[in-house]
C-alpha cells in the first residue's frame, strides 16, 4: 500500500506541479480581460446613450411624418400612375418611331405619283388640244 501512496503522492505532485502555470496564465489572462472590460466598459456605455439618442430622434421623426402617412400614400400612387401613363407614351414613341420611316416613305411615294399624273394629264391634254385644233371659243375672238 505504501507503493501505491506514494505513487499517488507523486502523481498529485505532478499534477500541481503542471497546474500551477496553467492556473498563473489563467489567472493573467483573466486580469487581462477584466482591465479590458473596464476599458472598454465607458465607451460601451456611451455608444449605448448614443444610440438610445438616435433611437429617440428616430421615434420623433417617425411621429411627426406619421400624420402626413395618407398624404404619402397618396403621393406614391399619383407617382405610380404618372409611370404608367410614361410607360405608355413611350410604346407609343417607340412604335410611331418604328413605324414613322415606312408612313414617310408610303407619303412621298403618294405625292410623287401623284405630280407624275398631274404631268401626265397635261401632257394629255396638250395633246387632244393639238388633235382637235384650235379651241372653238379662240375662233370668235
């Protein structure tokens, strides 16, 4: 039995002797957290008085908007409506720009076809005029 103590007896030993440096930087670690914290602990208090300032100016803002909440409601649907009447005049645009080349093409065609008949009904007319002799009406005068 006396083997089996002082094997004990060593192996506490030991392990004294191993915790003891463990429990030494445990402990400075610790100390070095704790000064930590009390460094940081004013700054974290006043970012918090910070944002409870903000959170206040916000909730202010919030209720004086409120009362207007119809009127930007309103607002927002007159925007929406203005957006698809735009998007509707655009189509438009886009067709008439698709289409406006061929109508202007057709037009002067139109009109082009149209001073090649006149010529040509001049010409016609030139030409019975020079079959039938002179006009009766030219005769009495």
């Amino acid at each position: 039995m006396e083997t089996v103590s002082a094997v004990g007896i060593a192996i506490a030993a030991l392990l004294v002797g191993v915790l003891i440096p463990v429990l030494t930087e445990l402990r400075a670690t610790l100390r070095s957290a704790r000064r930590l914290v009390d460094a940081s602990t004013p700054k974290v208090l006043g970012a918090l008085d910070d944002t409870r300032a903000l959170i206040a100016r916000v909730d202010a803002l919030a209720a004086s908007v409120e009362p207007a909440g119809p009127h930007v409601a309103q607002l927002a649907e007159a925007a929406a409506g203005l957006s698809a009447s735009l998007n509707r005049l655009k189509s438009g645009l886009e067709m008439a720009s698709a289409v406006g080349p061929a109508v202007a093409a057709a037009v002067k065609a139109f009109h082009a076809a149209r001073a090649a008949m006149a010529e040509h009904d001049d010409d016609m007319a030139d030409e019975e005029t020079a079959e039938s002799g002179p006009n009766p009406e030219e005769k009495r005068q």
